[in-house]
C-alpha cells in the first residue's frame, strides 16, 4: 500500500509536469512538507493522552520540514508556483495526504517513515536527473536571494537539527543555481537517512536530536 501510494504520487507527477520542472518541484515540495506536519500532529497526540513523550523527535521532524519550507520557498522565487492549477492541485494533494499519513502514522509509525523514505528517495532523483540534464545552464543562472539567505545565514540551527550524514556542521556553497539545486538535493539524501534511521527497531530509544548531546544519533545509522 505504501508503494502505490508513491508510486501514485509520482505516476501523476511524471506524466502532468514532464516538461515543466519548476511547477513539478513546487507539486513535490509543497507534498514533500505533509508527512513530518503529520509526524508531528500524531506525536502530539500521543503527549496530550500521555501516551509517549518524545520532544526530541518533534524538534527533527520539525526541522526537516523547515527545510522543506525553503525548497518550497526557493521554488518559488523561481515561479513555480505561477500558474493557480499547479497550486490549487499541490495543496488539493497535500489535503489529502496528511489524512492519509496521519491515519498510516497512528497504526505503523514505521510504515509512515517507509513512506517518506520513498518519497525522498523519488525527490533526489528528480533534482539528479534535473541536475545532469541542465548542468551548463544552471552554471550561469544566479542563485535566489532566499537560498543565499538560508544557506549562509538563515537559522542554521535548524539546519543542522536535520543533517544527518555529516560528521562536521555541512555548510554548502552557493555561488549560482547549480549549487543551490546540488544543496537541495543533498538535502534530500539527508532526509532519505533520517527516515532510515527512524525506522530502526531501537530508534525509540536511540534516535535523540543533534543538539541533544553526545548521543548524536545519526552516527549510528551510516
Ligand atoms: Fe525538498
Ligand atoms: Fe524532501
């Protein structure tokens, strides 16, 4: 069920935005955002009837959507999200996946972290394929002033609070629009691993945020 359900997402996708990337990329982060807003309504939840207080696990998932807040607001300086059936289609999709994931998360939460796993996993190749196919071009673009703002000086807190792969604080260059479409993608690598790392049998126990400390999760989960 899991795989149709992204498989359904990017069969739409695929065949709607073929040879529109930026509206496609809008369609994806604007989707990509609802699993961890998901994450996070379930995890309250389960606080309020004192179920499971896992703080540190809203701190991660809250950061990693404010990553994707800036992929989306990225996307937009370029004008994604131009024409109104693109936006009314993203945010008519992303309705209806919150319930869904919301629902899935609630039974298995390892299921809704597969999910999102997919989902990045599909994001990354998007941004490779788009990468390797407009190399040249994307060299002599400038870069968006919000992806100089969020690189370098944006809350990088939060920005670190979702890395996962990185030993040493990861601080991309941005010199034009390649870099910031290669950031973006890593970004969604680090996402891919965090949603591994999730799924863990121990991660209840092990998976801590990054500023939590020395039990710096993502360290065990290579
Ligand atoms: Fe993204
Ligand atoms: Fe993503």
């Amino acid at each position: 069920m899991i795989r149709l359900l992204v498989n359904l997402l990017v069969f739409v996708i695929n065949i709607v935005y073929r040879n529109r990337p930026y509206p496609r990329f809008y369609v994806l982060e604007t989707v990509a955002r609802i699993p961890y807003f998901a994450y996070m309504s379930v995890l309250h939840l389960y606080e309020t009837l004192g179920w499971w207080r896992k703080a540190d696990w809203l701190k991660i998932h809250f950061a990693q959507s404010w990553n994707e807040l800036h992929h989306l607001l990225i996307i937009e300086a370029l004008g994604g999200d131009r024409f109104w059936l693109d936006r009314l289609l993203a945010r008519t999709t992303a309705v209806i996946y919150y319930w869904i994931i919301v629902a899935v998360y609630f039974i298995s939460p390892r299921a809704a972290y597969r999910f999102m796993e997919l989902v990045e996993k599909e994001a990354y190749k998007s941004y490779d394929k788009f990468l390797g196919k407009n190399q040249a071009w994307l060299r002599s673009q400038p870069a968006p002033q919000i992806a100089i703002d969020y690189y370098y000086d944006g809350d990088l807190y939060m920005f670190d609070e979702f890395q996962t792969g990185h030993p040493e604080l990861h601080r991309p260059a941005i010199n034009n629009l390649y870099d910031v479409f290669i950031s973006i993608r890593d970004d969604e690598a680090e996402h891919i691993k965090t949603m591994v790392a999730c799924q863990q049998p121990h991660a209840k126990h092990t998976l801590t945020s990054l500023h939590a400390g020395a039990k710096y999760f993502p360290r065990t989960f290579k």
